[in-house]
C-alpha cells in the first residue's frame, strides 16, 4: 500500500535516490544530501512545533511503499512565500498604442519584474518516481495535500500559488533564459537556478526593473513564456480541476506558468469531510473502475482517507469507504493499520476524483 506521510530524517537516502531520478530543473529537490538534510530537519521540525500563523514554514511529504519501505515521491506546501527573501517573478502586463495617424490600434505585452514580500501559501516539490506514474498515485502525492491544508487552515494564506515547470531541453538549458536572464545575470542557467535556494539577493541586484517588451525577444523565446515542461502537463491538468487558474505571472528564469486558487475554492479542502474512524470494514464486493459500488446496506467507493490525530500523525492513502446511515465511517483493515487508525480517532476524507460525496 502506498501512503503519503510527513518526511523523517531517516529519510534522507531515499528522498536523495528520488532526487537523482528528477533530471535537473526541480530546484527545491536538489540532488545535494546537505541541501536535503537541511530540508528534511527543518520540516520535521516544522511538522512538532506549529506555529499560530504562517510564516514561511515548509511541510515536506513522501510517498511510501509501505511493504518495501521505499520512497516514491514527494510533495510540500509552503506557509508563505515572500517575507525576507522575497517571492520574485515576471508579471505579464498589457498596454493599449493607438495612433490615429497610422490607424493603429493594438495592444502590447511587456513582462515587468515583480517582488512580493507579502505572498501567498505555495505547494511545490511535486515528484513521483517515472516507474509509479499510473493509477492513483499521482492524486494521491498531489491531493493529500490540501487535506493537511484544511486540517491545519490556520497555518496558511488565503490564497495558495504553484510555480510549474518551463520549457527546458533535454540537455537541461532553458531558451528563455539564454535570450533574457543570461544577458544580465551572466551565470549558466542551471546554476541561477539553484541559487535561488540558497540567497536571492542577487535577482534584486542584477534584475532589470524597466519593462520588457515581449515583441522585441527573440520568437523562440517568445513562445515559452507561460508554457508548461511536457513532464508538469499532467500536474497543472489536476491542478486546474481542483481550481487553481493561470494568473498573468511567471518564472523569472525559464517563463514556467504560475497557477493560483482561493483555498476557499480548492475542490479536496471544500468537500472534506472530518469525521471519526469507526471499527469494522466494508463488505467485500465488486468493484471496477473508480464508480460507484452499491450493496445491500451501503455505498462503497474510493476515498482518500487521512489520519489528522495530529499533525505528526498526518497519513493518507486511497481506500474504500463506507459510510452507513448513522454517519460512522468503516474503513478496512489494512487501510487502518497503514494510517495507524484506531477507533475514534478523527479522519478526514474526500473523494479521489470530482464526484458527489457518500
């Protein structure tokens, strides 16, 4: 069974086989065991010690067999972004030129540099190991998410953002970079990118702050700005069915799309359901495919089902789900055992894919 949990420290050599795997471009899963370790403790620490408002805290997850114990992706969500070290991208703007001279009416874009100091809550890390890239495991690494989000609302903004991945070749370099961003930060493009982990300083210091016309960048750098790496499609697909839309923001350094949503709006926080977990399991029956599944006395179907006793206890996994007419929710046996369930103790749950609640 597979199921998402808050990283350990023991958990440093998976999580650094997985980041071999990632090809470079993933920035906040750094092939680097100190950058990791440093990651890992500071979200373990994180994940004991909750503060009463958000303040930048990262909540790093990992996807794990829990019968090989390995480690197959992983996913965070970010507090605030912004703050000390500010939160940087590229803002698409528009201007109208008319001249009534040369009967000229169009409208004109230019990226025009941004700094936010004061942002929004962020979910990124999102990796899952290319051999388990099927079924649900991708829901489960992405959606699980947002159920710590509603467990815990108090620790994040309103407003949530996920920077996807640009345009980068296969060998790693980025067109956009190399007709903007090189010319003035004077560093390979892999290397500034990196850096950004570590001091920002340098964007405040070499950045452009003028405006910068669209139309006089080269056309194959054009044509990125705001496309998305062909391996982040089916991310921002699933993004965009829980809410989040593309805003008129980019990556500074190779154009990759930014996505936001109100968490008021996110479809996993607002069709949670908390309850408490109850004992017994569903009758077995037949099932296929992810639809609904009737017996005599109830409704069986696929549930992401999390453990919210604590934050520290926070386990999620798909299961099915039975809910009887008195409310209580049965779950089955290995599903309790592998979320570390005993009965009574609080769950929340929603449903895999976008369909009505038991």
């Amino acid at each position: 069974m597979f199921v998402l949990r808050p990283v350990k420290e023991d958990d440093l050599e998976g999580v650094y086989q997985l980041a071999l795997k990632t090809g470079g471009g993933l920035t906040t899963l750094p092939p680097d065991k100190e950058k990791l370790h440093e990651k890992i403790r500071e979200s373990v620490k994180n994940f004991h010690f909750l503060p009463s408002k958000p303040s930048g805290e990262t909540y790093f997850f990992v996807l794990e067999d829990t019968e090989s114990k390995n480690i197959l992706g992983t996913s965070a969500v970010y507090s605030k972004v912004g703050g000390f070290q500010p939160f940087w991208t590229y803002e698409i703007k528009r201007v109208q030129k008319i001249s009534k001279l040369l009967n000229v009416n169009k409208e004109v874009k230019y990226l025009q540099v941004k700094m936010e100091h004061n942002g929004p809550s962020e979910v990124g890390t999102l990796f899952l190991d290319p051999d388990f890239r099927h079924g649900s495991n991708g829901r489960l690494l992405s959606l699980s998410r947002f159920l710590f989000v509603a467990e815990y609302r108090q620790l994040f903004e309103g407003s949530i953002v996920a920077e996807l991945r640009g345009r980068i070749d296969p060998q790693g370099e980025s067109v956009f970079w190399d007709c903007l961003g090189a010319h003035f930060f004077d560093v390979p493009f892999e290397k500034a990118d990196l850096m950004v982990n570590e001091d920002k300083s340098f964007i405040d210091e070499l950045m452009p702050k003028h405006p910068i016309y669209i139309s006089l960048l080269p056309k194959e750098a054009q044509v990125v700005i705001g496309m998305v790496h062909d391996d982040s499609r089916p991310a921002m697909r699933l993004l965009e069915q829980e809410g989040f839309k593309q805003i008129d923001e980019v990556d500074i350094f190779e154009a990759g799309p930014i996505v936001e949503a109100q968490l008021d709006d996110i479809r996993t926080i607002n069709e949670s359901i908390r309850t408490a977990c109850a004992k017994g399991k569903p009758e077995s029956v037949e099932q296929s495919g992810w639809g609904q599944i009737e017996n005599s006395n109830d409704t069986l179907r696929y549930y992401l089902v999390a453990n919210v006793k604590s934050a520290q206890d926070f386990r999620v996994t798909v299961s099915e789900v039975a809910l009887d007419q008195s409310g209580s929710l049965s779950l089955p046996k290995d599903t309790v055992e592998a979320l570390q369930l005993s009965p009574g103790d609080p769950v929340r749950y929603v449903a895999v894919r976008g369909e009505r609640k038991l």
